[in-house]
C-alpha cells in the first residue's frame, strides 16, 4: 500500500470519531445551556409576586418576613433617647425594624415622614424610599437619579408602592445577584479596600445588604435640570476615610456636616443610621469569608430541592441550619451565648443615653443661665462625638453580634467623651452659680417627649388623616398603573407605636 | 493523492485543536473549583460544597484527588477525567453521583490528613470498633457513614439546586 493511502485511511479513521465526540461536547452544551436558562421577567418588573410565579419557594420564604410584625418602641424602652435626638424627628417615632415585607408600609406610617397633603408637602426629601423598594431602581431608570433625589418625599407616593424585593438584588434578566444602588459602587470605589469591579459573588452576597444595611447621609448636590438649577439630596455613604466609626467621624468633620442642630444643647449633631456592613466587616465572621446570606438566608431543603431561604431575619430563627454549619455545640448554648452579648451591649448602651441625656439636659441649662457660645463649644463637640459613637453602635441592630469588641469598645468611648462634656459643663454652670444643678430624669417617652416640646397629639391626628387619604390614593393609583399588585397587602394590619 | 492525504492528515489535526477547544481540555489541569462545573452533573456538588463549611479550607481536588505524589494526582486526575468523559458522553451518570471504592479511599486518605489530631486516637485503636469491614478504606469504615452531611449535605440529586445562582459555566 501506498503511503497516501495508508495516512488518508488513518486519518479518516480519527477524525470520525473526534467528529462525534465534538458533536457530543456541543449537544451536552446545548443541553447545558437550557439547564441554565432563566424565565424572562420583563425590565422594570417590580412586583414580587410576577417574580414569585417562577421562584415559588424563594417567593414564599419572603413572603414569610410578613411574620416578623411586632412594633418594638425603642423610645418606650429608653426615654432618654427622645432627649438625644431633641429637635429631629426621631424623637417623634423610632421602632425596631420588622421583615422586609413592611418596608413601605412602615416608611410611610412611621411619624418621621409626617403627614404630606399633596405631591409637594411634607417633611422629607424623595432620598427616605431609596432603600425601600425595587421600585426605585426603575424610577433611578425612568427619571434619572438627579431628579429622584429632588423634591419631596410624596412625590413617588404612587410610584414606590412594591416592599423590598426581588429587583432590589437580582438582575431580572440573568437572576446574578446586582447591585441596584449607585451610591454603594461609589462608595466601594472611594473607600477602595474592596473595588465595585473586584467583587466576587461571595462579596456580592453580602453587597447586596450593604444597598442598604449601612451608615449614609443626604448629600445636598446642585445640578442642572436642563438650564433650571435645582438641588438634589442624595444618599450618600461616608466611607472615604474608613468604616470606623472615628474614620466617618473624621470625614463629617472635614467639610462640618450637620444632620441636625439639637433643641436643647444646640450642639450641630450627626444621626448614625445603620452601619450594619461597616461594622460586621471589622468582625470575625466576615474575616473568615462569611457573607451577609450564609447566615440570614441559610440553605433550606424542601422535597428535592434546595434553595436560600429568603426569609431574611435573626439566624437564632434557625441556628441548626446557620450556626451548627460551621460550629460545634447546642441551640441552647447559642442562643445563651449571643444573650450574653446583647446583655454587654445593652448595659454599656444605657449607661451612654443616660450619660449623654444628662449632657444635653445640662447643656440647656447653662445656655438659659446666659453662657456664651465660647464657653460651650468644647463641651458641645464632646456631645457630638459622644452621641455618634452611641449612635453607631446601636443603630444597627444585629452590630452587638457581629463585632462585639468593635462595638464595646466605641460605646465605652461614648460614655468617656459624654462624661467628658459634662465635666466641662459642669465647670460652665458653676461659672453661673449653678454648680450644683441636677438635670430632670424622665420614666416615660411622652414625659421626655413634652419636655422638648412635641404636640404628639397634633402629630398623631395629622398622620392618621394622611393615613386614611393620601396612602390610599397612592395604592390605588398604583394598582391602576399596573405596578402594584394589590394581593401583596392583603390582611395588612395597621400597627403603630402611636 | 499525495495532497489529499497532506490536507486530511492537516485537517485531522485541526479537528483536535477543535476539540481541545470546545471539550475546554486545558482548563482540567487547574485546581480551581469552577472547572468542576464545566459538566452541569457536578452543579449541585458545587453549590453544596460552596454551602458548606469545608469552602473555605478545602476545595474539589483537595479531597477528591490523592496527596502522596504528584504522578499519583496526576494518575488519578486522568483516570477520573477519563471516566467522567465517558460517563457524559453516553449518559450513564444517572441522578445521583456516587464515588467509586478507589475514589472513597482518596477521600478518606484526605479527611485523616486534615483531621488526623482528631482522630488519631480513633485510627491506633480502630481495630475493636471495625464492625463493618470496608476494605476499601483506612480503618473499615467510612467517615462519611456516619458524617453524611459533609460537605455536600444530604440531598445532592442532579435537580436539588436549580435555582442557585453562584456560578453558571455557560
């Protein structure tokens, strides 16, 4: 036999079955791919039960944050906070958060928001929704973010019906966890230990909390609305400098941001939100990789399957499936255990209200005896930063747990810089012959509310009309829109601390 | 025919760097737990792993491949790559995956490596405990007989994770 021939036949005989296998690699990838595939949900689907026809067990867990319902009155617990945050609406209304199911509901019942008539009244700026609804992301779409940080709050009274949900984190396209908030890449980006661009899913499986579990304040932005200057507030995350409470201090003190001037001491005071991120990342879960949903939303098994509960909540709701993953040890032990935490925190976080009360309280008192500005401000910045580090500490629910020592420590430096100022003030009144002065102490929320001057029935019968108007034309418009499916709020109770 | 031969000779050996590519042949010699799940099979042993308190301290390989020599991963890599491929190509995998009694033996291998303080005791006096002989593995019985939530929990069906989104290899 020729050679040629002998290579041809050699050949062919190869390249048969190599065609076969490569038909075989691409048919298992066809397959793959239809594996893989995810339902179509339109763009701007804000309506987790659309999403939920798809998702059902996904669905249903977050449907299931609609059992967390209970008002816990933090002003109720500890009076002294109403004397804290004197002058801010704050003082009017703060519970503890319920399930992300009555993100709206309670953003529009709670005080704070007040009691708007119309599109343009009320206390507060469209920047209150930003964490509150996959809704927002569309209308940051529709209208630009500029403008949706530009007026008042119930100008989207109609438009940001949805509670948080499915489009707050997930790309509605692909499923991939997304960070819908621009304000979060901006601020990975300026503080730069973890880049927008750099983050791993495992990040993003924390990220996507930190849309919102996190310390930010209202930036005030000028922009131009085609010619027309106007003046946005927009959220905006402090974290150039760092997560410490001392970095984010140090980053409002370099241009003297104020979020609001108290009633009684006058001192220009900062309101910690909930730096629920920053503070579990000084923690040691998150050095040891853990995200946000490895704990809040454990692996669940239903039939055959399984899947990430989305009944997002206390891990103590299911410590077989959260803590026992990685620990070894009881229910009953655990629970003791972050009892014990809650405990430490609790003691040292009553001591700092009464302490910084009492600075307040003292404060007013040497201003009404006639002290100068001179004599006050080195007390007042010590109320500040004393209050901020309380503030920062407590705000975040769950930071006890998360960086326990991190919060110990800020709230012990609270207590010294509050005790700090009272010394100096004290030292002030005995200027004005009032050295023995003793600041009033208050047992109940409504005792500390009338002293720093809240008509709370007023503010009380105003809500309720807005309650009984407004929010219904808002729900109703909505459903007319088509982006409100009116289901979600079926048997919703009416629950208040008012 | 001498071109006829040139050119099937050079179209044979295109047809290989072809099938190099789209088989993403290459990629197998990383140790990288997302080359696991160019295969969809191995999605749900993915996603349970990444579930799992093992995710930070041991990835496939790390278990699933032997320690003792480079040419005895090697070996092994190849003749589980070689039994994969063909369990793909003609679909013999079924709805659950189960480790061959040479891949128990690996495994095993490697839980004592990591854990031999644990259980050194356990290995010097195994002998009165041996109750149920498995000669395939060190001290006769499996780890996992009783440990059988790890690292892949106990339901790992082909279908238990369709809807987790960590990596899809598309």
């Amino acid at each position: 036999m020729k050679k040629s021939t002998i290579v041809i036949i050699l050949s062919v005989l190869v390249m048969v079955p190599m065609f076969l296998l490569t038909m075989s690699i691409r048919e298992n990838k066809a397959e793959q791919q239809t594996i893989n595939a995810v339902p179509a949900i339109p763009d701007g689907e804000t309506r987790a039960s659309e999403w939920g026809k798809h998702y059902p067990r996904e669905y249903n867990t977050y449907m299931q944050t609609r059992k967390s319902d209970e008002i816990g009155d933090v002003l109720k617990e500890d009076p002294n906070i109403v004397i804290l945050w004197a002058g801010y609406a704050f003082s009017k209304d703060y519970n503890k958060p319920r399930g992300h199911y009555y993100a709206i509901e309670d953003n529009i019942n709670t005080l704070r928001t007040g009691a708007p008539v119309d599109a343009n009244t009320g206390p507060q700026p469209p920047a209150c929704w930003t964490c509150k609804s996959p809704d927002v992301p569309r209308v940051f779409k529709r209208d630009g973010e500029m403008e949706f940080f530009t007026g008042k709050w119930a100008k989207y009274g109609d438009e940001i019906v949805n509670p948080i949900g499915c489009g707050d984190c997930h790309d509605n396209k692909t499923m991939q966890l997304i960070v819908t908030r621009e304000h979060l890449k901006r601020a990975l980006d300026a503080e730069g230990s973890l880049k927008m661009a750099d983050a791993t899913h495992q990040d993003m499986r924390s990220l996507v909390c930190a849309q919102c579990h996190v310390e930010y304040y209202f930036k005030k932005t000028e922009w131009d609305d085609k010619g027309e200057k106007k003046m946005a507030a927009v959220v905006t995350l402090p974290w150039e400098k760092g997560f410490t409470p001392e970095n984010m201090e140090e980053y409002y003190n370099s241009y003297g941001f104020t979020d609001f001037t108290h009633k009684l001491s006058k001192t220009p005071m900062l309101k910690a939100q909930h730096p629920g991120y920053e503070t579990f990342r000084t923690g040691v879960h998150a050095r040891n990789g853990l995200a946000c949903a490895d704990c809040h939303m454990p692996y669940m098994r239903e039939g055959g399957v399984k899947y990430s509960s989305h009944k997002v909540g206390s891990p103590l709701d299911n410590i077989a499936n959260t803590c026992l993953n990685c620990h070894k040890g009881t229910e009953q032990e655990f629970r003791k255990e972050v009892e014990e935490k809650l405990a430490r925190k609790d003691e040292l976080a009553r001591q700092a209200t009464a302490v910084i009360a009492k600075a307040h309280l003292e404060a007013a008192r040497a201003w009404e005896l006639g002290a100068t500005e001179e004599e006050m401000k080195p007390a007042q910045q010590d109320i500040r930063s004393a209050q901020w580090r309380w503030d920062f500490a407590v705000a975040a629910h769950g930071a006890f747990f998360h960086a326990p020592e991190e919060i110990l420590r800020t709230l012990a430096n609270a207590i010294k810089k509050g005790q700090d100022a009272r010394l100096k003030l004290r030292i002030v009144l005995a200027k004005y012959n009032a050295a023995d002065y003793e600041a009033p102490e208050f047992a109940t929320k409504e005792a500390a509310q009338e002293h720093i001057g809240i008509d709370m029935a007023k503010e009380v019968q105003e809500k309720k009309t807005f309650l009984n108007t407004l929010k219904q034309e808002w729900f109703k418009k909505a459903e007319e829109k088509g982006i409100f499916d009116p289901a979600m709020r079926k048997d919703m109770v009416l629950k208040t601390s008012y | 025919m001498k071109y006829l031969a040139l050119f099937l000779a050079l179209a044979a050996v295109g047809m290989f760097a072809n099938l190099v590519r789209e088989s993403k042949a290459l990629s197998y010699l990383s140790s990288d737990p997302v080359v696991c799940i160019t295969c969809h099979p191995m999605q749900t042993l993915y996603d349970t792993w990444e579930h799992s308190a093992h995710r930070t301290k041991a990835t496939c390989v790390d278990c699933h491949l032997p320690h003792d020599s480079f040419f005895n991963k090697m070996l092994a890599k190849s003749r589980d790559g070689y039994r994969h491929s063909l369990a793909m190509t003609f679909k013999t995998y079924g709805d659950n995956l189960r480790v061959t009694d040479d891949a128990a033996r690996r495994i095993q291998d490697n839980c004592i490596e990591c854990h031999k303080e644990l259980v050194s005791e356990m290995l010097a006096n195994s002998q009165p405990y041996d109750k149920k002989s498995d000669a395939s593995v060190q001290m006769g019985r499996r780890c996992w007989e009783c440990h059988r939530h790890t690292p892949h929990g106990r339901m790992r069906n082909l279908t238990a994770t369709q809807n987790n989104f960590i990596v899809k290899v598309n």
